[in-house]
C-alpha cells in the first residue's frame, strides 16, 4: 500500500434595495463592481499560494519515543515527577491533544494513531451505548511475530472511514531501510508493519533496557499509562493510586533516559486518556533537535499545542524521511528560550497548565451554554410577540417598555462576541471556573450593549445593530489574523480537546462572523440608500463582504472551505438588491460558477504547498488525488446528522426562531402590527439583508460537515439584532406620540 514518497531526503522541514423596479446600474459601474469581484478574489488567490518557505535540519542519528497515558501538564510539578520536570526545564514542550475517534483515548487507541499518524481505535466491548463508558482493551498479544488483534484493528479502521493506513510509520522506516525497537506492552501496536508483524519488540526490563533502546535508529518504548481508579468504566481493574502511577511512570521515563542513546531525541507523550474523561494531555522533546523553548507544529499554528499524528510526522522527520499525506500531522519544532533557567521553566509550565485547565474546563460547560442560550432566545422571541400584541404594558409605559426589551435583545446579541472576549481574562484560574466564566462574558456584554445603547449611537435606529456587528466581524477577523488565540478554549469556539481543528473559521465562528458581515453591510447600506447614495451603498456591500470572504478563506487565516460557497452568494445577492438589480437564473449561474472557482482554486493553491503546510483544504485535494474523497464526505455527513439527532430539540428551536421573525418583519400587516413596516421604511435593505442572510445560512447548513449548526448559532446574533432593530423604530414611534417630556427621555 503506498503511503507517498519512501525515498531518504537529506534534510526535514522545520516548521518554523429591494430586488425589482427599474436598474440603476449603468455599465461602467457593472465593469466596476465586476473588476472589484475579480480583484478580490486574485488577491485571496495570491494569498492563499504564498507561504514561507522551510528550511531543512540535519536528521539525528536516533530518535527515542517515550509513550505514557493519562498524564497532562497539572500532574506535573518539581518535586512530583522530578524526572518530567527536568525534560521541561531542558527541553521543549506543548500540550497534546490526544483525540481520537471516541471521545476518549484508550491506551492501544493511542499507539495505533502513532502508527498510523492519523486518528485509529481499536473496537470496544461492553454494552454501553457510549464507547467512552466501555472498559479499554488490554494490550495487543504478539504471537510469533505478529499481533493477533490486528485484524480487528483493521476492521475497525476501516469502518470509522477516517482513511487510516495502520502499520504506515513501520512501513515507511522499514522501506527506507530503517530500523524500529519496539519495547513494552502496548508499543507492538506502534512500531507493527501494515501487515500486522512485529519484527522487533520486546517486553520492558530492567535487564535489557540498554541493549533494547540501542538496537535502532528509531525506538518506541511503553512505560505505562495512568488508569484512574475514579474515572475508569465499569469492569476496568487498576492498580494502585492516580499519584502512585504517576510516580512509578516518572521513574521509568527517567531509567530510559539513562539507558538510551547519547546524542538522540527524545519525545515523551502522553498520547491517551486516563479514563472516561478526556483531557490535554503532555508532550516534551529533548535532544539535538529540541533545547530549552516552546514547541510548535504547522499543523496546529498554536504555541505549545500539539496533536498525536505530530508525533508519526516527528519520528519520519527526524530521520530523514518524507513525510506521507496520509499523516494528519506535522513535525514538530522548537520556539527556543533564552536559558534553561528553573524560572523560565515555571512560566512554561504555567501557559502549559492554562492550555490544560481552560480547555478542560470549557469543555464541560459547552452544552449547558448552548442551552440556555436557545431558550433564552425562545423567552425573548415570547415577549417580543406579546410586546408587539399590546399584552405587555399599557400605553403610559409603552416608551419603557420597549426600551427594556432593546436593552435585553441588544444584551443577547452581544453574547456570542464576548465569548471570545472572555479569554482575554484568565478565567480558568479561578476557583469556580463556571462562575468566573460567566462574569467575564456577563462584563463585555455589559460594556458593549452599554456602548451600542448610549446616545449618540443608541438614538439611531440601526446603530445598536451595527455596532453589535461591527465588533463582532472586527474581533473575529483580528483573531483568526493573529493566530485565533481567543477562539481555542471559547464556548461557541474551536476546543482543542475536541481536536478536528485548532486555528482559522470553525462552523460557530464562520456562522457568528457571516452573520455579523450581513448584517453590518445592510445596516451601512440602509444609511447610504436613506441618502440617495445608492452605488455607494452596493461598493459599501462589496468592500465589507469581499473582506470577509478574504479572512474566511485565506488559508493561512479562515482556512475555511465551506464558508466562502455560503457567504458569496448572499453577499452578491445583496449588492444586486442594493442596486436593485434583478436576480435572474443566469446571475445565479455566474455567481455559483465564480464561487466554485474560488473555492477550487484556494483549495489547489493549498494543495501546491508542502503536505505539512497544508490545511484541510490542500488535504482533501490529496484525498480527492488518492481516491479516499467519498469516505470523506460520506463520514461529514455522518456526522452531520448525528448532530442533527442528538441536539434535535435545541437544533430547531434557533432556526425557528430566525425564520420566525423574518417573516414577521417580511409580512408585518399579518400580524396586525403595520407599524413594523417602519423598520423597513428606517432600513431601506433590511428586507433584501434577511434574504441574503437565509441564503448564506442554507448553503452553510447543505455544504458544511455539521452544518446544522450554522444557521443555529447564526440565529443566536440575528434575532436579537433584529428584534432591537424593529423595538427601535417601535420606541420611536411611542416617543412621538408620548404625552410627557419624561416618557420622550431616551433610557
């Protein structure tokens, strides 16, 4: 089975409006607009291709592979694990996200993704619906050369459709000619050809160990994994304590280091779960190729966070090897420290434990958020009715009445951002995480409805509504531009435990950041169409949504293949509307051809890029190459509608919500209100904006793995918006007609 190029390589990489009525466009600004389209899309073409160029490292003459369990950052400390705190001090270190194809790692599920640099698990038996609550299968037995599990191995590989090659780290050693030790339990799995034969293993003992880490160039060595006595399932023996296991693996991670090669690198991972729970687990490197620092993988581009296929990417790397796309990883590399110091040490080990502790902690607060998020908005959509139905309040209290309902739906619009905004304070380290994290949401929602509600913004009717978006495109754009360091560990974020994805547009961001654009380029063309300044409105349109299409898939940025197919169609339906332009069936052919086309051509600039630069969009051009394509779509869509099962009520309730109110403010006479046509008479594109807006959020839905929560989360920053949008021009009204100057007085 080919896995890519086998050949020795001298060196590795180092990762350092309203549509109808008569057109106003002439042809001039037709070629404008069109030559605006194509620049933009040139441009994050040109962008997409750049890329910096690697330079390559000599190999080391060997590489030791130090594999544990159930170990992260937290357990670490100087007088703990002594042997661990000295591989921190004098070498580099990342956090490891360990994620397989469960929710969490068994040990052999770990050393099977080594082998196969890409995510594997062996099956599970047990009656629990849920994998995660079934005992971890013990280690693979080795019999005349060859594990007898392999079969179910592979099997199992084969039906989770992740395109997983076991076997490949061997295969590619052993067709270069090189050597792999095998030592230890569970390391037959790591270090087995394709075929399932282990040439070379051997149990751990004190009385080999020299002999067996100097036999290769290449050595994966099993010290033990952490089994917690408190978080196993049911029927799963362990032995001893969670602290005395940690002990005893520190101490054989410190005897290998005695024993092994002088002048090789070391990689000690914890590359596995200690029990039901999933967690970060650690990684550290010390050797020629790894000092004192941080390390770092392309795969990742976050600082001090790594993923396990890293490991398979490292060891090909390191001696000398290409790297194969079927690897999901990159190879690792060091950010250097000035010095070994203890001090230094101690900072490291602090941004380490707040990788740890904020994924972990966030982790468990996703699901609880997201549903008092969805009934929230339901509660707000009930009082936006009864308010509009006269049930709430009297006419004396009107003006105050639709002011608390502004100030509530402004307040939840303003949610989704400052769930991003929280990590700028180190919540986590609090003693209750959950409140701490709601206090540091609860003070940037304060701070920015405070800003969008105060004159003189709060005194127009779409201000509120493009303030909110405004910020909401400003700080997701600036954070996935910089490295998207507020998105990892942010409820409606990427989570790192989670793994799949670790920097650039994930569906939540991409539907908050989509509907944010829309939104914000209906609010300013609205103020521009309000002034007779129609052309400028639509080059408005294009400028704000070519913006964002640029950040969204720029791979280094958005690295987003999904989003740009659902943002440009609204986006150029919109700036026809503006422009009162006709959609017809031939436009819409012309704008899915040029959105295909862009989407086609990121993709292969990404592709021409060396395989461990590449994002999710060169890897599926591979996987199109290779021919494992439809395992690929058919495992998204899987996916896909286990989502849709598992979060039905929740998944529906949103999108209601959001087609809901779009009608309500498309047909305002239905609902005996006609006052609420002054929303449209206030924003001129309102009504083309909504439409825009269901486009982008349908093809998000129809195109995306676990698209079902695009239109979900979007709702979650629209509705609000909307609802504060149609109170405003309510609020106007009522103060018109308000008998006393106190009652007119904005609050």
């Amino acid at each position: 089975m080919a896995h890519g190029h086998r050949r020795r390589r001298p060196g590795a990489p180092r990762v350092t409006g309203r549509p109808g009525g008569p057109p106003i466009l002439s042809g001039v600004t037709r070629r404008a607009l069109a030559v605006a389209l194509a620049v933009a899309a040139a441009v994050a073409g040109l962008l997409a291709g750049s890329s910096s160029a690697a330079s390559p490292d000599d190999p080391s003459g060997a590489v030791v592979v130090v594999g544990t369990g159930g170990i992260s950052w937290s357990d670490v400390s100087r007088d703990a694990t002594p042997n661990l705190w000295l591989l921190l001090r004098d070498g580099s270190s990342a956090a490891l996200s360990v994620r397989s194809v469960y929710s969490n790692t068994c040990p052999i599920d770990g050393w099977l993704g080594l082998s196969a640099g890409a995510r594997a698990a062996a099956p599970r038996s047990g009656d629990a619906a849920n994998p995660a609550d079934r005992p971890c299968p013990r280690p693979p037995s080795v019999v005349a050369g060859e594990i007898a599990e392999w079969p179910q191995y592979e099997q199992a590989a084969e039906e989770t459709r992740y395109d997983t090659h076991l076997g490949l780290l061997a295969g590619e050693l052993d067709a270069a000619g090189v050597c792999v030790r095998s030592v230890g339990e569970f390391s037959a799995a790591g270090g087995a050809l394709p075929d399932g034969s282990v040439a070379r293993w051997s149990e751990l003992t004190d009385d080999e160990l020299v002999t067996d880490l100097n036999t290769c160039p290449v050595t994966l060595v099993d010290v033990g994994s952490v089994r917690d006595p408190d978080d196993v399932a049911d029927g799963e023996m362990t032995e001893g304590t969670r602290r005395d296991q940690i002990t005893a693996i520190d101490t054989r991670i410190g005897q290998v280091l005695e024993a092994g090669p002088n002048g090789a690198d070391y990689v000690v991972a914890s590359i596995s779960d200690a029990g039901r729970s999933e967690r970060l687990r650690l990684v550290v490197a010390r050797g020629p190729h790894f000092g004192p620092g941080t390390l770092v993988s392309a795969s990742t581009q976050q600082d001090g966070l790594a993923q396990s296929p890293d490991l398979t990417a490292t060891v090909l790397s390191r001696v000398g090897l290409d790297v194969p796309p079927a690897v999901d990883g990159s190879p690792l590399a060091t950010d250097p420290a000035p010095d070994n110091s203890e001090t230094r040490a101690e900072d490291r080990l602090t941004t380490l434990r707040d990788y740890d502790d904020a994924s972990h902690d966030v982790n468990g607060l996703v699901e609880p958020f997201f549903q008092v998020l969805a009934y929230g908005q339901i509660a707000i959509y009930v009082l936006v009715l009864l308010v509009w139905k006269g049930r709430v309040g009297s006419e004396a209290s009107r003006v105050k009445v639709l002011s608390r309902v502004r100030m509530i739906a402004v307040a939840a619009a303003a949610v989704p951002v400052s769930t991003f905004l929280a990590n700028l304070l180190p919540w986590w380290r609090f003693p209750v995480p959950m409140l701490s994290l709601v206090a540091a949401v609860g003070l940037f929602v304060a701070l920015l409805a405070v800003v969008a509600l105060r004159p003189p913004i709060g005194r127009l009717t779409l201000g509120p509504l493009v303030t909110v978006s405004a910020v909401t495109v400003a700080v997701l754009a600036a954070d996935v531009m910089t490295g998207s360091r507020l998105q990892v560990s942010s409820l409606m974020g990427l989570q790192p435990v989670v793994g799949g994805r670790y920097y650039g547009m994930g569906n939540p961001t991409f539907a908050l950041f989509a509907t944010a654009t829309l939104l914000l380029a209906t609010g300013v063309s609205s103020w521009l169409v309000a002034a007779g300044r129609r052309r400028e409105a639509a080059v408005a349109v294009v400028a704000i949504g070519g913006f964002a299409v640029l950040v969204d898939a720029a791979p280094f940025w958005g690295a987003d293949g999904g989003g740009p197919p659902a943002l440009v169609p609204g986006v150029a339906y919109l700036a026809f509307a503006v422009l009162q332009v006709p959609m017809t069936w031939r436009r819409w052919v012309a704008v899915a051809g040029g959105v295909v086309g862009i989407a086609v051509l990121v993709a292969v600039l990404d592709w021409l890029r060396a395989p461990e630069s590449r994002t999710h969009l060169g890897r599926f051009v591979q996987s199109v190459i290779d021919g494992q394509a439809a395992d690929i779509i058919v495992r998204k869509a899987e996916q896909n509608w286990d989502l849709f099962l598992l979060n039905f009520p929740l998944t529906l309730l949103i999108p209601a919500g959001l087609l809901f109110v779009t009608v309500v403010l498309a047909r305002p006479t239905s609902w005996g209100s006609r006052v609420l046509q002054r929303s449209y008479d206030r924003a001129p594109t309102l009504e083309a904006g909504l439409v825009a807006l269901l486009i982008t959020m349908t093809i998000g839905f129809l195109v995306n793995d676990s698209g079902v929560a695009i239109p979900a989360v979007g709702a979650t920053l629209a509705v609000p918006l909307i609802v504060s949008l149609s109170a405003g021009a309510l609020l106007e009204e009522a103060r018109a007609t308000a008998g006393t100057r106190a009652a007119r007085r904005w609050r």
